[in-house]
C-alpha cells in the first residue's frame, strides 16, 4: 500500500473516497509523506521566521460594565489591523469547549466505514460533509486535514443530519456563541457609522457552519501545511483551538498583495479566536482586514480546532455600505451576491486573498 501511494488515483481512492483520509495514511507508519502532500518551498511554514503573538484576549464581559467604549475600540483595532483577536468571558463554558475537542476526536477515531457515510457523494444530507484537504479534486498539493463540515438550517435537521457523536455538543456550541457573534458583528457596524435594522444583521448572520478539524502527527512536518494561505469568505469566524497551537496569521494592514510577517496565536485556555472574514472586508470598503492565515503540522501529536463560520445568506448581496463608500470618497469592490462569492471560492484552491479579487475593483 505504501508504494502505491504515489500514484495519484490509488492515494485518491485511499485517501477520499474509501473515507480513510489523511488520518488513514498517518496510520500507515510511512517514513516520509507521499508526494501528493509536498508543499512547495515558497509555502512552507518556518517557525524561525514568523514570532508569536502576544496580543492580550480581549475581555468581552467588559462589555456591561464602565469599560465598554475602550473594549468596543479594542475589538475595532484588531479588525482593523490584524484581523484576528482572541476573546475570553465569552459566554461558552470552559467544560463545553473540552467536550468538543473531545467530540472531535471520537468522530475520527471511528472506523472508516462508519465515517465515509458522510462524504459529499454519498451524504444523505446536504448540511453533513466528510472531507479532506479543501478540494482534493482541485488542488496540485493537498492539505495535512480531514473535517467534518455541519450546516445549521434549525435544530431539529441538526439532530437528524449530524454526526450522533458530536451533534448535541456542537449544537450547544453553536447556541453559546450566538449572542457573542452578534454583539461583535454589530460593534464593528456600528463603528462604521453605519446603523443597520435586525433584519440586515441577520442576513449578515444568515448562514452558520460549524467544522470539526482534524490533523493527525505528520512525519515531514517542515514540508507540509495543515491549511494552506486563505482568507475567509464569511463576516466573522469563530475558532476553538486546542492546546497544540498551529495557526498563523499575516501582519498586513491591507494585505492584498506583498509581503508581510507571519505571526503564530497561542492557545489561551478558555479562549475564543475570532477572525474577519472577506464579506466583512468588502462591507467596510476596506476598513477591516480579512487576514491571510494557515496552520502547520507536527509530528508528535493529533491537532484538532472547532471554526463556526458566520457566513451572509446566499441571497445577499454584499458590497460597500453607501455610508462607508460616501465617506472614503470611492467604493474599492462590487456588489456581488454571496452565493457567487462562495462559489467562487470553492471552486478554486486555496491562493491566499485571490479570492477577493472577484469583488475587487481595479481603478485604471
């Protein structure tokens, strides 16, 4: 089996559609990664040239008390900047966000038989998606994960379309944060000058997705990535990490194109790591930043992070509020309706903020 992996249909046969996933070639006890999984030098992580982050969490219980404008501010400055923050006080128990990392876990160490049900093809439901890599189908060089992917449409299709060993956790989950996610989604509109009904910020809200990440030890960590370069195409995410650290973010104001510096999050126990996403970026015309980011494997231990990705209804259309546009004198993206955006998305590889450029607009 090893030999074989090589060629590119039986490590596709193995790895997607037997349900094995890169947890099925992990276990092989190979000595090197096959190729298929071989980064080329450009997209490697190097530790030695990025530093960590050491930005404090922000306080969100804050919020109720004489410190609310100087929290708010907190919350825009990192929008602004970074892209990323990590809050604590969040209103999800610490006891919860254990069981999840737990739920993960158990999901993957079920057999491949029971967990090849949920594979796009064969899925008896759309809201329930077993994958692996982001588009194997797609890519050249394929990501170190696995993922379960869970689309939340009401409680009831949850309890009868999701895994039954993490569904009533991840549901839970899901309901915790809902109030955090609000409370930071209007923050940032509000410090845009822009005042919004509740029926647009629950079009923003509209469609919520919660993935279980998997990263089994990896025997060539320095040649591989967990996830290559991307932003999100969503208004925020929301990331449980667990305590093996692994992500990376660009530091770039507006980071579009050049270089910039890597910066790794640390794990906080109990905390939350929130990230901006392409629709929050095109909202604001530019204001917030969708940070680039990507994980790194290791070689010892099995990683797993939790995401919800906040992302607008399908049916929306996303552009540059007028307000925001009035005020910087020019819009810098298109309207465009989020179901093309995420089509788009998903139908290309990971490429960094390629992606924004199917909103962009290019001033000759």
């Amino acid at each position: 089996m090893a030999q074989s992996l090589n060629s590119p249909n039986s490590l596709y046969d193995f790895v997607v559609k037997e349900g094995n996933g890169v947890k099925g070639v992990a276990e092989l006890g190979l000595l090197e990664v096959p190729e298929r999984y071989i980064q080329p030098p450009e997209e490697r992580i190097k530790k030695e040239d990025s530093r960590i982050c050491d930005a404090p969490p922000i306080d969100l219980s804050k919020l109720n008390g004489a410190e609310h404008e100087k929290v708010m501010d907190e919350i825009v400055r990192a929008a602004e900047t970074l892209g990323f923050f990590q809050v604590v006080n969040h209103g999800v128990p610490l006891e919860l966000l254990e069981s999840l990392k737990d739920a993960a876990h158990t999901f993957f160490n079920l057999p491949p038989e029971k967990k090849v049900v949920y594979r796009a093809e064969v899925s008896p439901s759309l809201v329930t998606k077993l994958g692996t890599s982001f588009m194997p189908e797609r890519e050249k060089v394929w990501e170190w994960k696995d993922y379960i992917s869970m689309v939340y449409r009401s409680d009831e299709d949850a309890l009868r379309c999701w895994p039954n060993h993490c569904r009533e956790v991840v549901l839970e989950y899901l309901k915790l944060s809902s109030k955090m996610v609000r409370v930071i989604i209007e923050i940032l509109i509000s410090k845009l000058g822009v005042s919004l009904d509740d029926s647009k910020v629950e079009s923003l809200i509209g469609m919520q997705t919660v993935n279980m990440n998997y990263y089994p030890p990896c025997p060539n960590p320095e040649l591989t990535v967990g996830v290559g370069r991307h932003s999100d195409p969503g208004t925020i995410t929301v990331l449980l990490q667990d305590g093996i650290g692994g992500l990376y973010i660009k530091m770039e104001q507006h980071n579009d194109t050049g270089k910039g510096e890597w910066l790794e999050i640390p794990p906080i126990p109990g905390a939350l790591v929130i990230n901006v996403g392409d629709s929050l970026q095109i909202l604001s015309n530019g204001k917030y930043n969708s940070a680039e980011h990507r994980t790194r494997t290791t070689s010892t231990k099995t990683r797993v992070s939790v995401p919800i990705f906040i992302v607008p209804l399908p049916t929306e259309r996303i552009g540059p509020l007028p307000e925001v546009v009035k005020n910087d004198g020019l819009a810098r993206y298109k309207e465009v309706i989020m179901q093309d955006y995420m089509t788009n998305f998903f139908g290309n590889a990971h490429e960094g903020k390629k992606s924004l450029d199917f909103a962009k607009i290019n001033y000759a």
